[in-house]
C-alpha cells in the first residue's frame, strides 16, 4: 500500500507545497501529489505552474482575512523558489 509520505516523496515537494496544491485544485493530497508530479517533469512550465498555485493560494488567504495561513504558504513559496529557482518571474 502507498501512504500519503510516499506521494509527497514521489513528487519532489514538501508537505507544505503539496498541502498548498490541494487547496488550489480542490483535490486530495493524494490526487495532488500525481498532478504535482505530472507539472514537475514539465520543468520551468510546471515548476512556474506550482509556484503561481501557491501565490493564488496566499492572494485566497489574504482576502478571507487569514493571514497565518497566508504566512504559512508565503514560507512555503519561498521553500519552494529557493529550490526550484526556475518557477521565479522573470522581470
């Protein structure tokens, strides 16, 4: 049986960054690790995927009024930009 620890090791995210493509796509986490997977073997397109749910996500904190939960996800934008420095804007 896969567990859930296997889906995120699977797909190359943390938790965090799982958790926040979930809440996105309004999918279990283990339906977000396969897409999560899928977008990252896609490498800056899908790295510039995940990195743009996570900010979505943290402008749906903002304006409900949840800002530790927008707290939590910036942590988890910044995790994931220092490791996939590919999903950055470009300016």
């Amino acid at each position: 049986m896969i567990t859930l620890t296997d889906c995120i090791e699977m797909c190359g995210l943390t938790e965090e960054e799982l958790d926040a493509i979930a809440e996105h796509e309004h999918l279990p986490e283990t339906a977000a690790a396969a897409l999560a997977a899928a977008l990252m073997e896609q490498k800056e397109e899908g790295a510039r995927a995940v990195a743009q749910m996570i900010r979505d996500d943290i402008r749906h904190a903002l304006k409900r009024g949840d800002r530790p939960h927008a707290a939590d996800l910036l942590a988890a934008l910044r995790h994931f930009l220092a490791e996939h420095p590919e999903a950055r804007l470009h300016r």
